[in-house]
C-alpha cells in the first residue's frame, strides 16, 4: 500500500531533489490560526509536514516547542480537535503528507483503535511517536502500519550499527535522523557529520532518510539538503511565530506570514541543493 509520503518522496527523487519537511504545533497560538498555517505552509515550499500534538510533558522538546505546546494547551486543543485541523487541511490539499508527531500518552487516552482510525480518515499520513521503543512496537506501531499509516523511527547519534537494525524493522514512510544528541533546537547540526551517520543508516536501510534538529537558516538546510533526503525544521519556524504574537501570546496579522515567509526561505534552501548536487 502506497501513502502520501511514499508518493511524494518518489516524486522527490525524481526531480533528484531532498525533501523540505516542516513542523509546526498544531493549536499554536490559537486552533484557528493554526489550520491558517499549516494550509500556508505548502505553498510556501513545504513538501511534507508533521504536526505536533500538544502534550504537557514533551520530554525530547526544547523550550521553544515546549511554550508552543503550552500555548495551544490554554487555547483548548486536543487530539480530536487536531485531527479536526487535519480534516479542515484536507478540504483544500488532497497531495501534501502530513505526519502526527507527539508522544503516546494521548493517543492512548483516546483509545488505540480509534486514534488510527480517526486519523485514518481524516487524512494523517503517518506517526512519530517518541516515546515508543522499537520493543513495544506491538502497542502502536504494528496497529498503525495494518490501518495503512507509516511509522516513522528516530534514529540519533548513539544510535550504534547493532541497535540500528531493531529501529528500522517496522519503520515506514522515512527515517528522521536526529542531527545532535539532545533537546530539539538546542544546536546546530554538522553538514559533515550528518553526511556520515545519514551514509551509515543508508547501509541499513532503503527508505528515505530526514535530518531534523539543529536547522534554522537556509544555508544550514541546503547543506543537509546536500547530505541527505529530506531537512526537517521546527524550532526556527516555532520561534518565528512566537515572535509575532502580541503582549498576551495571541495571534496578530502577521503570525501565518511570519511562518510562511520563513518556511519559504528555507524552501529556497534546500531547492537550491539540487542545483549543487547536480
């Protein structure tokens, strides 16, 4: 079976360019403005997006992401009313994949089953669920993969050649690369470095692989872009919000561009790898 996200990245390879995948918290600052986003977001260059569900404890986040989460907490939003974003998203844009990205604990509040197929049908692509080792995949990832959703796997850097093979057995859709060792938004990522670990997962795997963590500028995601299949930004986006929002933390006229502005400058990023690589 064929997802989104299996279509766009061999679309992808066919333009022999890298994937521009965005992240943004879904209720961030408000539910309304966020659907705003996340529909911007497309055309300004994102080729694939994950949403992140708001959750209290997000333990592998930084603060920027933490306070996004925070934010869309106080402005009422749920799993349900996420996945209500999705469905809205849908109406308008039936090509761009679009991830959940967040961590167990909700979903299993709202019931296994009926997570996968709300986020089924209104039209979720695949899941990064961090928190889930690859030892408890019965729990979710097995469930996900036969409801027709990707499991996507964190790989990091510690992440060593006899682990390797554990993380990618149920993986689909891509491999997200974790650049550095820690929190998101915390450092930059090394071109170099990547260039290296994204080479040694290659070894294991034939799925796409995605760098996230560490990527604000455009030069930074066109040097990933030239390493490996896809740049994965959140903080840099998450931060260009925040930094439009009023004294209280509320939407202004310019949120959705701030966002949007930012995300096509990086587009431009990682188009512009083609051009180098070939």
């Amino acid at each position: 079976m064929t997802t989104r996200i299996d279509t766009r990245f061999a679309e992808l390879k066919k333009q022999g360019r890298s994937a521009f995948v965005t992240y943004v918290m879904a209720g961030d600052p408000d539910p309304a403005t966020s659907l705003e986003i996340v529909k911007a977001l497309p055309k300004a260059g994102s080729d694939v997006i994950e949403l992140g569900i708001p959750f209290t404890d997000p333990m592998a986040d930084g603060p920027s992401i933490q306070a996004a989460g925070l934010r869309a907490l106080k402005a009422g939003m749920t799993l349900k009313k996420t996945l209500d974003v999705v469905r809205d998203f849908r109406k308008d844009d039936n090509a761009t994949p679009l991830v959940l990205m967040g961590y167990y604990n909700p979903i299993y509040i709202y019931g296994v089953d009926k997570f996968l197929a709300d986020a089924k049908s209104s039209g979720v692509d695949g899941l990064i669920v961090v928190d889930l080792p690859p030892e408890e995949d019965d729990e979710l990832c097995i469930p996900a993969l036969k409801a027709g959703l990707n499991f996507i796997r964190l790989a990091t850097p510690t992440t060593d050649d006899k682990r390797l093979p554990a993380v990618l057995t149920n993986t689909s859709g891509f491999v997200y690369y974790v650049s550095i060792a820690g929190i998101t938004g915390a450092a930059a990522a090394d071109a170099n470095v990547v260039g290296e670990a994204v080479a040694r997962i290659k070894r294991h795997t034939g799925l796409p692989i995605c760098v996230g963590f560490g990527i604000r500028t455009p030069e930074a995601a066109r040097a990933i872009a030239e390493k490996a299949d896809g740049s994965v930004v959140g903080t840099a986006l998450v931060d260009a919000l925040k930094n439009s929002l009023d004294a209280e933390g509320r939407a202004t006229a310019k949120t959705v561009n701030a966002v949007a502005e930012l995300t096509a400058a990086l587009a431009q990023g990682v188009r512009a790898a083609k051009q180098a690589a070939g």
